[in-house]
C-alpha cells in the first residue's frame, strides 16, 4: 500500500497550524457569551451580558483612545517612511548604513528596551509631564515607521527608474513627479505600511506600559490592568472587539486596495 500523498499531508500541517492559531481565539470568543460569572469552557449557558460591559464607557473610551493612536501613528509613520524609503532606495551617500541601522533597529530592539530608553529621554528631557497620549504617539511612531520604509521601499523597487526620468523629460518637475506619477504606483506599500503600522501600534503593549498614564492608556494596558483581577468574562468579549477591529480594516484595505496582491503577487484568476 503506498504511502500518504504529499498534498494529504500538507493539508493535515495546514490544518493543524490553522487550528493552533485560531482555536485559543475562538475559544476567547465562545467564553465571552457565558451566563456565568466565571471564564469557563464550554461556557455555563448563553448570555450577552458580558458584553453590554464591554460596550460600555470603561471599554470604549480606551478602544478609542487606541483607534485614535493608531490611526496618528499610520499616518505619521509614512510620513516620515516615505522620504526615508526614497533616500534609501535611489541614493547611495556616506553613512547609509548608519541611516539603515538606525532605521530598522526598533525591529531588532525589544520595544520593551525602546520603551524604557524613551521614558529616560523624556524625563531628562523635562517632558515628563506630557506622559499619555503624546509621548505614546512618539513610541509608536519610533516603532511603527520601521514597517512602513520597508514595504515602500519594496514599492520603490519594483517602481522602474527610467519612469521619473521619462517624465522629466516632458517637462514634469519634480512635485508633479511625485505627486501625479509616484505616490499612484506605489500606492500598495503606502496603504501596507499604514496598515502594518496601525495594527502594531493598536496590539502594542510593551512599549505603552511605560509611555502610559491613568487616563490616557490605550485598550492593550487596561487590559493588562485588569487581569490582575483574573480573566473575567467582560475580558474576552474586550479581546474579541479588539480582535475584530483589525481584522475589518485588513478585509476593507483588501476589497479596497488589493493588499493580497501587493504582499503574494498578482493574481492570476
């Protein structure tokens, strides 16, 4: 009898990586609707009481403090990612290397180290009393612009040279270059890196620990706060908004914009 097909198995590898991943989620979410008081599977009846807790304003006010950080940071990080990704992809200058390590060294560091080296800088800075969303803002920008340089840069590669000098050539300058002609073809690795930035920056804990105040914490540390008390119900109905919220916006980014295309190729359906 011959062997499994190698497809067979590949399938069953899938299958198990796919049930790994998402069955804790799942199990996350079923737990939310318990009738009960405590977080147990299978749950101990039905109920959507749990949450009406997590939408009330205890919740919501941190969920929209971090949709609010997020979105800034997206926005600010590809901001600054997109002279940098120009700089780094068209020119070759003395000390690029330095630029590039310093660039991408927030992917290397823990953003647990980052975190503890910015809340130094701010306090001998003297901006301490600018802790909450400001100095959040700036952490997650620090770490968030990372993603951005490299999926523009891989836009900017893929972008042939000879287009910009074409249409210097019929007389565009340099603004016009960019605005009318560049920034439309490589619009997937601006829309990736805003995407990559937002969801980092929204699921970001470690570094918000120590950039955070009573007040002015995103959804990641109050949720943090809370498990102190232990893993209630209201918990995984919070975990599976936040869980959701990311999860729209990549379906939307993909009917919209085509992510799938720009990360796995074009599709040849």
């Amino acid at each position: 009898m011959s062997g499994p097909r190698p497809w067979t198995i590949l399938k069953v590898a899938v299958a198990a990586i796919y049930a790994f991943m998402l069955g804790p989620i799942l199990i996350t979410v079923i737990v939310s609707f318990n009738a009960g008081t405590r977080s147990v599977f299978p749950p101990e009846g039905w109920s959507l009481k749990w949450w009406g807790v997590a939408l009330s304003a205890e919740w919501l006010e941190p969920i929209g403090f971090s949709l609010r950080l997020a979105a800034l940071t997206a926005i600010l990080s590809c901001v600054v990612a997109l002279p940098l990704a120009f700089g780094l992809t068209r020119h070759r200058f003395p000390g690029r290397n330095v630029v590039v390590i310093l660039v991408l060294g927030p992917l290397l560091l823990p953003t647990l180290a980052t975190g503890l080296g910015l809340l130094r800088v701010f306090e001998l800075t003297g901006l301490i009393g600018f802790m909450g969303f400001w100095t959040l803002l700036v952490g997650h920008v620090v770490i968030c612009t990372p993603f951005a340089v490299r999926t523009i840069a891989v836009s900017l590669h893929g972008l042939p040279a000879n287009v910009e000098a074409a249409a210097a050539s019929l007389g565009a300058g340099r603004t016009v270059i960019l605005v009318r002609i560049v920034l439309p073809l490589i619009r997937n690795g601006l829309v990736a890196g805003a995407l990559f930035a937002f969801i980092h920056s929204f699921t970001d804990i470690n570094l918000s620990l120590f950039l955070a105040r009573p007040g002015a914490s995103p959804i990641t540390v109050k949720i943090l706060g809370f498990l102190e008390f232990g893993f209630a119900p209201t918990l995984a109905a919070v975990s599976a908004i936040t869980l959701v919220i990311p999860l729209l916006l990549v379906l939307l980014v993909q009917k919209t914009a085509k992510l799938g295309d720009f990360i796995y190729g074009e599709s040849r359906v």
